[in-house]
C-alpha cells in the first residue's frame, strides 16, 4: 500500500516544521538558510556531539539489508564496504540503489557530513562502516542475506523492510538464529500499517522489532504496535543522505527509526568491543527511555526509546554474556497473517491513536525532547501531509520510510 513518502533537499534549506505540518499540511517558507546539521533534529535531541566526543562506531560494521547503498555518496565515501548483490535480475549491483532507500538508511547510520563543503548530513554512527546488501522482494531471500551478513563480519543487522507472514518468511527463524549465535544483532521496523498486525522480520523471534516516535517522544499513527515492538527510536523528518542528484532527502517511518536504533548498537559496541550481543542489547533495553506508565514496556514503545548517550555514560551491569535479553527467541513463532508484502516505514506521520512518551531517569539529562510528555489516547489531527521542500514521490514498496 502507499504510504511512504520522501523529499528531495538541498544544502541551505529550511526543513519545515513539525507542528506546522500537523496544524495545517503545508509548509512555511523559511525567511533565513539553516545548516543541514542543524536540522538534523534528532542527532541535536540525542545529543550527538557529546557522544562522538567517545566513539563514532569506530570499529563496527553495520550490514543494510535494502534495495542497495550508493557508495558515490559524497557524506558516505569511505564508509560503504564490497558487500553482495541478491538481485541480480536488477540493474547494477549491491552499490546500485533502485529505490533511493538503501542509501538513506545507510546515510541514517553511517554519514559523515563531509558533502556540501563539510555541511552535509550526519549519520548517528559515522565511524561506523556499511556492508550493502542488495535483495529483491523475494522474501526468499533474506535468510540467505541475513547468513551472508554474518559471515562478512556485520555485527549489527538492519532490515529496514517489511511483509506479512508466508512460509519464506518463517525460514528467517533459522537465519536470526544463525546470526544471534555468531554474535550479531538484527534489528527490523515494525511496519507502518498503523495498526497492530504483524510484519516479518520484526516479529521473529530473535528480531528487535523497532518502532517510530516523533519530535514529542509519541508514537506515530504509521508505526505498527503489538508485542513485537522492543525498542523505539525517532521517525519522523529524518534529514539524510541518500541517492539521487541533490544527496539528501527528508523521510519518516519505521525505517528511519530502525537506522537509529542500529547506529546506537554500533556506537555501544564501539566503546565496549569485548560486550556480546546479548549484552549490548540488554544495555539498550535498560537505558531506553520507557513507558510513563512505569511498566516494563508497552506495545507502542516496547521497552522505549532508545538512548545510546545514556548507555555510553552510565551503561550499568551488562549481565550474562550468554543470556539473550528478550523473551521471544525461546516462545513458539507467532501467528502469521495471510501472504503478502506490505510497506513497513512510510510517513503517515502525525500523532497516534495511542501514544507513549518515556520518562526522565534520574541520570538523565538529555533535551526536553527527550523527557516525557505523559501517555496519550487522542489523536490531534491525524495523518499530516507534509508539502516537498524540492519534490516528494509515493510509491508502492515493501521499503519502509522513503
């Protein structure tokens, strides 16, 4: 279904608001130039700089499962490694983007900045490197992707698609598992259906399924919710790198979401190389920011937003290097929905029929964004249409936040 949505932008312009685009669906015109960084609102609520002061992800390599990474980027030179192609049906080759999402994602992670005359986008990790995997629809596929990834060194996986349940899919089951052993992580977006259907790989088991929250910690109306919801992460007017002629884009979605929270995995691993999988991402649970309700987790944010600053500073006990964190690897597979593939990180963007926003720890000192603004059950005006700053293109795709 379509629902996923990108912009086109250039240096030295103005993003448009949040607010303003939830208030009447239209863009304002901007009456002075900003910085592409500076409208890189999540890295400045995540404080970015203060934790690239301690690594940059320096040391990790962080696989995109997409429609392929364009390594001619000029804020990803450097970072894209050979990787694999598994659609070779297609034109080009695993540094091929052809659906201007890989890159993106990529550019989500692992940009440097270093485009526009050192004013170009950021990618939360841009010490890290990128392992581009090129696939196809195919849910056939991505077991033999995600053994692939493994074996290239990737410890950290990110699978920024989606689709419903089949027998292909359940053969990721085995993968994830293979991965997990190895030492790896998988991260997936959880869909962006809005509703609370599930979408594979998110809900395999042994997956971290990632959802979407806006600029006020709320979970967006797009980002699916159910039990396979783990973390969360931002997703909405996501400015970054990507293919095309103007390098950057603006985007929102489950995918987005996925990128960031791969990137925090990469920049923890970084400062601990020693930690196993399962510590690093029992870390990311503990330190996400979670539920104002004070339980353990939701089905809108899982266990929260995450938090890679705070894990950095104040990572606390680790726990057993053997022990996998989540309680889904040992439970029996879920239940799939009939076959089909469905887009899993557009931009329905706005606020969700439920919502959560996580708390302030007492260690926590981040911005007011990152703070709480309560549990909701209103929505404010649904589904906002956001007007393209250069030009914005909808297109029917299992690639989520384009």
């Amino acid at each position: 279904m379509p629902t996923s949505k990108m912009q086109r932008v250039t240096h030295r312009t103005l993003l448009p608001g949040v607010l303003a685009a939830l208030l009447v669906g239209v863009a304002t015109t901007p009456s002075h130039a900003e910085s592409i960084r500076a409208q890189q609102w999540h890295l400045t609520a995540m404080k970015a700089e203060e934790m690239w002061k301690v690594t940059k992800g320096e040391g990790v390599t962080v696989a995109v499962i997409d429609s392929g990474v364009d390594d001619k980027n000029p804020d990803l030179l450097g970072r894209v490694l050979e990787g694999k192609d598994f659609a070779p049906s297609t034109p080009g080759d695993q540094h091929t983007d052809y659906r201007d999402h890989g890159t993106g994602m990529a550019g989500l992670i692992a940009g440097t900045g270093e485009s526009g005359g050192g004013d170009g986008a950021f990618g939360l990790a841009p010490g890290a490197k990128i392992l581009p995997i090129r696939v196809s629809l195919n849910a056939a596929i991505f077991p033999k992707a995600i053994r692939y990834a493994v074996d290239a060194g990737a410890m950290v996986i990110n699978i920024s698609m989606a689709g419903g349940g089949s027998a292909e899919w359940d053969q990721e089951s085995e993968a994830v598992k293979y991965a997990l052993d190895k030492g790896a992580l998988v991260f997936a977006g959880v869909g962006n259906d809005g509703d609370s259907s599930l979408a594979y790989p998110a809900a395999t088991p042994g997956v971290v399924g990632v959802g979407a929250v806006d600029q006020d910690l709320r979970k967006t109306a797009a980002s699916q919710y159910g039990p396979q919801v783990d973390l969360a992460g931002p997703g909405v007017d996501m400015v970054h790198a990507c293919s095309g002629e103007s390098g950057l884009c603006k985007t929102s979605g489950t995918s987005d979401a996925t990128a960031i929270a791969s990137a925090s995995a990469a920049l923890i691993w970084s400062e601990h190389p020693d930690w196993t999988n399962n510590q690093v991402l029992r870390v990311m649970i503990n330190t996400a920011a979670g539920p104002t309700s004070g339980a353990k987790r939701n089905d809108y944010i899982g266990h929260g937003v995450v938090r890679p600053r705070v894990a950095l500073k104040t990572p606390g006990d680790p726990g057993p290097a053997d022990e996998y964190p989540l309680p889904d690897l040992a439970a029996a597979e879920p239940k799939s929905p009939s076959p089909k593939v469905s887009e899993s990180a557009g931009t329905k963007n706005g606020e969700a029929k439920q919502s959560a926003a996580a708390p302030a720890r007492e260690d926590d000192s981040d911005t007011a964004l990152w703070i709480t603004l309560g549990v909701s059950a209103a929505a404010l005006l649904g589904a906002a249409i956001a007007v393209p700053v250069v030009r914005a293109r909808r297109r029917n795709t299992t690639f989520m936040g384009q």
